[in-house]
C-alpha cells in the first residue's frame, strides 16, 4: 500500500491574512486604475479644449491682422499723389511711385499692383525678382472681385510653398468713380505667426507642396505638421497626440481660408503636453505612494490582529500538547470575553476534572485490584470432573489442595 501523501497544512492565520491582504492590495490598485484613467481623460480633454480655443483665438488673430492691413494700406488711396498719379494714368510713373510706396511699407510687403479699370495687364513692384507675380494676381481674383464692387477685401493665398495676405483695395478718382483695384501682398513668415500665435501654442502654415510658415523652426515638427495637415480626421476639433524628438504635442489641424486655384492652405496648432502628463505622472506617484503606504499599514495591523484573535487557539493547541504528555496541570488564560473565553474556560474545567480523576488509575494496588477484576471477568474458572479430582489427590496429595 503506498504512502499516504503528506497535505499541505496552511495555518488559520494565513487563510484569514491572505485574502485581507490581497483586498488591501486588489482594492487601492483598481482604485488607482480608475482615478488615473479618469485624471488622464479629464487631462486630455481639457487640453483638447484649451487647444480649441487656441484655433479661435489664431482665427481671430488672422482676421484682426487683414483688417489692420486693410486700414492700414488705405490711406494710400486718399494721398494727393497717388490721386494725380491714377488721374494721369501713365504706366512708368505709376510704377515709379508703386516701387516708392514698396519701399515704405514694411519689409514683409512682397508686391503692390495697381490694375486700372478695362486695363488686362496690372502695373506691379515687386521686392523679390523671382516672386511669381502673375500667379499671385490670378489667385487674388476672389478679393479683386470684391474691390471691383467697391468693398475692401482679404485672401489668403498659398504659392508654391508660400503663403500670402493679399489686401485688394478699391480705386475711385472724385471726378471720374471708379479707376481700378490695388493689390498689396504681404508675405506670412516665422515672425507673423509669432506676433499673431495663441500663448504656449506653435503654429504651422501649410500648403499644399508643404510648409510654407512656422512659429517654431524644427524640421521634425514641421514634418509632423505635414503628416497632420495631410491626414483628414472625421471631426473638427479632434486632437492628435504626436511625439517629437521624445516630446509629446497635442495637435490640431484645420483648413483655413478658401480653395484657391487647387492650393489648399491649412495651419496645424501644436501644445506641449509634457506638464500635463509631468503633473499626471505626479499623481500617480501620490497615489501610489499613498496606496502602498495605506496598504502596507493596513496589513500590519491586520496582521496584529489576526495574531491577537488566534493566541487562544494556539494557547489551546498547546495545552492538549501538554495533556497528551500527561500534564494536567496547564491552564489557559481566558482572553477576552467572547467565544474564545468560553472556550478557555470549558477546556479548563475539562483539564481539572482529568486531573482530578487520574489518581485513581494511577495508584498500583488499584491497579492490581482492576486488573484481576477484568481477568475474572473475561476468563471464568473451568470446572474439573469429579473422578479426576480425587485421582489427583492419590497421586499428588501434596500439591493438590482442592
């Protein structure tokens, strides 16, 4: 027959401290899931919202610089010699006086074209010889249109990878109305945005052959605004977490302005999100020191009491120890008032009735006397024949005493 196999003996105390233990564990560590998840969204959305007020703010921002550039280039329109200019309506003195007043607007100014009325072709100053003029005309045709009409009007236009603001003016000569539209073209560079850009936001301008402007000059995050810019997202305000060189941005795309001749300028908001998941990695530090800390208290004092409840049964287990060696004299202090407490005393009286019944099976001529007494009664004497008692008592008087 084999061995009977050995049980694994766990002890009370260990089947109560266990699963205490594993809920002051379990219970602070979902506790720490849910708070974290729920501070991370809260965290997200309002970044989110905060960067939907960054869009605004630019938009608003955008349109506040046309309309200073509006007001601005319109007191040209009311000057004496531009007037007698218009009024004279020769092509070499115009150009003359558009490069003077090219000269006088601000560096960021990249041409002034003046298109007299029934006149095909516009008389222009350019700042850069290589700036495609003509392009930048025929993509202004919305704004002119609105000129013609008699109404200031803005565009932004997007030229290979640049961007402009184009202010179309209308022309008009007291005596003679209406005489033609001025074209001024202001290019939108790094130091446009950064005048115009929301607080703790980079902008990107992009074109459709790439990036035409940037507030923040870094070719990975320029790479990540094209890759933004390019990708459409199914709502308009949803944001895009993106890494770059190890920092994390939260960003958003939008078009802006109109389509114009197949180019489509879009800008692309980027915010740092490193404090926000620095402060959400601060509190989960806190929440998690504060989860150990409380748990580990929680298991030392659960621990203590659980040792505190199980010292009767331990005191219990080691007096029957003592009884099964014969001590009686081990008794077991009553502890608390409680189930244990009754239990200590029943053992207790039970321990003094042992001990007080043991000399009687202890004591030798007792014993003698219980044991004749049992072997008496387990084996009856055997009567003998009668003729064979007295042939013994021939035979053998001596010892035959029956």
């Amino acid at each position: 027959m084999p061995p009977a196999r050995r049980r694994l003996r766990i002890g009370l105390q260990t089947k109560v401290v266990t699963p205490v233990l594993a809920l002051l564990i379990l219970l602070p560590a979902f506790t720490l899931l849910t708070v974290d998840r729920r501070i991370s969204a809260k965290s997200r959305d309002e970044a989110e919202a905060a960067l939907s007020i960054s869009r605004d703010y630019l938009l608003k921002s955008l349109a506040n610089h046309a309309v200073a550039l509006i007001a601005r280039n319109q007191n040209f329109l009311n000057d004496t010699r531009f007037q007698n200019i218009v009024r004279l309506g020769d092509d070499a003195t115009t150009r003359a006086f558009l490069r003077d007043l090219l000269d006088e607007l601000s560096g960021d100014t990249e041409l002034v074209a003046l298109l007299y009325k029934d006149e095909p072709t516009a008389i222009t100053a350019r700042r850069v010889p290589d700036l495609p003029q003509d392009e930048l005309i025929r993509a202004s045709s919305t704004a002119m249109a609105g000129a013609r009409a008699g109404e200031p009007s803005s565009i932004t236009v997007c030229i290979g990878t640049q961007a402009y603001e184009v202010v179309a003016l209308p022309v008009a000569v007291p005596e003679r109305g209406p005489a033609g539209v001025l074209l001024v073209a202001v290019h939108i560079n790094q130091s446009t945005l950064i005048a115009l850009k929301p607080p703790r936001t980079e902008v990107i301008l992009v074109c459709s052959k790439g990036v035409a402007a940037s507030s923040l000059h870094n070719v990975r995050t320029e790479e990540a605004a094209l890759a933004l810019a390019r990708t459409p997202t199914p709502e308009a305000d949803a944001a895009t977490l993106t890494v770059i060189d190890g920092e994390r941005f939260l960003g958003l795309a939008a078009a802006y302005g109109e389509k114009n001749q197949g180019e489509e300028l879009h800008f692309v908001l980027f915010s740092n999100y490193e404090s926000r998941v620095d402060e959400i990695m601060r509190n989960r530090i806190t929440l998690i020191t504060i989860s150990v800390i409380g748990s580990a208290l929680g298991s030392i004092i659960v621990w203590f009491a659980i040792r505190r409840l199980t010292r009767p049964l331990r005191a219990l287990r080691d007096s029957a120890e003592a009884i099964g060696r014969g001590d009686f004299s081990r008794r077991i202090e009553r502890f608390s008032n409680d189930e244990c407490g009754d239990l200590a005393e029943e053992f207790n009286r039970m321990t003094a009735y042992l001990q007080t019944s043991r000399p009687a099976t202890t004591d030798p001529k007792r014993k003698t006397l219980c044991r004749r007494s049992v072997r008496r009664r387990s084996s009856p004497r055997v009567k003998q024949p009668p003729h064979l008692s007295r042939w013994l008592r021939r035979v053998a008087p001596d010892k035959w005493r029956g």
